[in-house]
C-alpha cells in the first residue's frame, strides 16, 4: 500500500508556499488588461533583481528547457567554435544541442562526481583562440555540484567570448551576479530555489548577446523559441506575441515577492545554512557523499552516494511509498539519492525529516547506519544556527 505524500523534499519542482499558491490561483485576466501587463512588467523587474541585473529581461512562456534551447537556436551560427563544460546530464545534453545546431563543438568533460575548474578553462581557451562562446551549468542539480561561475564568466569576458550559462538551480541557491560578472545568457526557472511553479523560462540577455543574435540570420522568427519576437514585439511595441501563461505570471509574482522580502543575500545563505545542515547530519549518519569534494557541492542539494547493488530508484520508492517522502533520485547521472533543501524546502526542520526518511529507509534496506547519530548531529547544526 502506498502512504499518503507528506513531504515533497524533490529536487524541482519544490514544493510551494500557501502564499504562491494563492498567487497562481487568482482570477484569470485578459492579458491585454492593463493590470496584467503591469504585472507583467512587475514581474520582469523583479526577476531582474533577483539575478543581479540591469540588462533585459525575458519571461518565456515554457518550461526552462523552452530558454535554453531558444537561445542556442538564436546564438549559433554554422561552424561557430562553441566550448562546452561537461559536469552532468544538462552539460551532456547542451552539447547535443550545440552540434545538433550546427556549431563546431569544443568540450571538457570531467567526472559526474567532479567539477571543470577555471584553470581547465584558462587553458583551454589560451590553445583554442577561435572559441566564441562558453557553455556551462551554474549548478548541475541531478548530481549536485557546481561550477565556478564567479571566476569562468569573468575570464570570459575579458577575452570577448559570449556567455551561455544554465542557472536553473543556480539562481537564489548560490550567489549569481549577472552584471558583475558579464553573463551574456542565463536561464533560471521558478521552481527551483524560487520556490514558484514550473512552467515559466525567465533569462538575462545582455547587449552583446543580442547584437549577436540580430545579425545571425539563422536566429528562430516567428517562432515560440524566437527570442527575438519578444524582444521586437513585447519589449519593442508591447505586444505579446502570443498569450502568455496568466496564471503562472500571478503565481510567479508571488513567489518574487517573498524572496524579495526575505532578500536576495538572505534567501542565498537559508540554502547554505540547509546544506551546512544535511551535510553534517549525512556524515556522522555514515552516508557516503556523490561529490568528490566539499566546495563543489551545490549548495541546493546534497547527493548521497549508494552501493552498486542498491538501485537509487528502489531507495526512492520506498522512502515514497513507505514514508511518505518524496526523495529525488540522480535522473541518470549516477547510482545517487538526492537530499534536497530548495525553495521553500531550505532550512530548518526540512532537512531534518530528509535526512531521518533516507537513513531509516537505507535502514530497511539493510544498510548499518546511525540513523540517530545522525539526526541528532543535524538537530546540534540546527540549534546553533538559531
Ligand atoms: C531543472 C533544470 C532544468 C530544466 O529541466 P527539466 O528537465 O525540464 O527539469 C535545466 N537545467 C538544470 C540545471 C535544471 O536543474
């Protein structure tokens, strides 16, 4: 039989707060109203300060992959050298589409458990002066690590190579300074350390990238992936260029609000403070981490490492079925169980019931674990971070 659902601790889509919920449920207007479109404009603004940046801002009507993919579509041209940081299953897949559009594909691949680091980069990009633009994951959330984007967007910068960076579990997680750091690209979405629903791509484009992407004569047109309608129309004339998800725009407003309110630094720290947390509690509990090291672990999710002969699917199920926790497996990066502290669900007792559903399932599932050491130590983490 399977238990009733009591806790969402996925790694995206969160779980929400009443308030977003109420957000997404308010009365649906015609998106010509004038009190629509300011919400719209609301929302732009917003999401603007929340990744740290002055330059224009796209609220796509799509899922975050919609982003991604439009502004590669929108970015490369035939034969342009593109470079590609490999660290997990999005990076993998970028690539795909990298080729797939017709550019010439560069890549450094590492380890799903391991990071590229700036130095791979550096040298890199000194022994191939024809790359044009820099691909990478901000945080690549199926197996929980990072990559430095404070030092590779910068390098990137300075050399004039464009900047395409997936932040989908970056933003609000880790610190994402878009301006500061001369990010040409970056996708975020709401439902992941936002807290908000899925179903919306939001995107920072700066000048540079859009100057890029006027000239490319291959960039979508009159296209749900073209960039360019929304910036022609919607930004240009204000018009939409096609009807736009009225509910998910009231309900991400919501979810902005609160992390607004609480503040962007704050909302930052509430993940670090939820990583600190689970990552001594999975410790002195005796699991084993996926990442090979502490500082390149995501700070939005911690990623368990299993024996060979336990399948993470099998872990997930049961923590579900028989507890009533919904855990995140690694989604094909590795044999990996995810703990995660997103969103809503970064800080305090969250943590806590993660941890206690994963030790006591691995129990069950004949693994020797100090369950109770465990929790007890996350409990220590907790007390003192109050
Ligand atoms: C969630 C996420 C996306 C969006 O992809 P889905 O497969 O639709 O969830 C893209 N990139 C990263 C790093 C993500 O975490």
């Amino acid at each position: 039989m399977m238990q009733k659902l009591e806790f969402t601790l996925s790694a995206g889509p969160v779980e929400v707060t009443a308030r977003t919920l109420a957000g997404l449920a308010t009365p649906i207007q015609y998106h010509y109203d004038d009190e629509f479109q300011a919400t719209f404009r609301r929302c732009e603004a917003k999401v603007a300060e929340v990744m740290r940046t002055t330059k224009d801002v796209l609220i796509m009507q799509g899922e975050a992959i919609l982003a991604l993919e439009a502004g590669l579509r929108a970015l490369i041209t035939p034969g342009m050298h593109v470079l590609n940081l490999v660290q997990g299953v999005f990076g993998k897949g970028t690539g795909y589409w990298i080729s797939g559009f017709g550019a010439h594909l560069h890549e450094i691949e590492v380890g799903y458990d391991d990071a590229v680091t700036p130095d791979m980069v550096e040298e890199y990009l000194d022994a191939h002066p024809e790359i044009e633009m820099l691909c990478l994951v901000a945080s690549e959330t199926p197996s929980g690590t990072v990559t430095d984007v404070a030092s590779i967007g910068p390098m990137c910068r300075d050399r004039g190579i464009l900047t395409y960076i997936d932040s989908v579990s970056g933003v609000l997680g880790m610190a994402t300074l878009v301006d500061e750091w001369g990010l040409d690209y970056v996708v975020t979405g709401p439902q992941k350390c936002l807290g908000g629903a899925p179903g919306l791509s939001l995107v920072s484009v700066s000048a540079r990238a859009w100057e890029r992407i006027s000239a490319n004569p291959g960039a979508p047109r009159d296209s749900y992936l073209s960039i360019l309608d929304i910036k022609e129309k919607w930004l240009g004339e204000g018009r939409f260029p096609y009807t736009p998800s009225v509910a998910d725009i009231n309900g991400l407003e919501a979810a902005l609000d609160q992390a607004l309110e609480e503040g962007v630094d704050q909302v930052i720290a509430r993940h670090a403070a939820a990583q600190e947390l689970t990552i001594a509690g999975a410790e002195a509990m005796g699991l084993a981490f996926w990442a090979r090291r502490r500082e390149i672990m995501s700070a939005c999710v911690t990623s368990i490492r299993l024996p060979d002969d336990l399948d993470n699917a099998v872990v997930r199920d049961h923590a579900r079925h028989k507890y009533g926790v919904m855990l995140s497996h690694g989604q094909g990066a590795g044999n990996l169980i995810r703990l995660s502290h997103m969103g809503p669900t970064a800080g305090g007792f969250h943590s806590v019931v993660g941890l206690a559903a994963l030790g006591r399932t691995l129990l069950d599932l004949g693994l020797p674990l100090d369950v109770g050491g465990g929790v007890a130590r996350a409990l220590d983490v907790l007390s003192s971070q109050r």
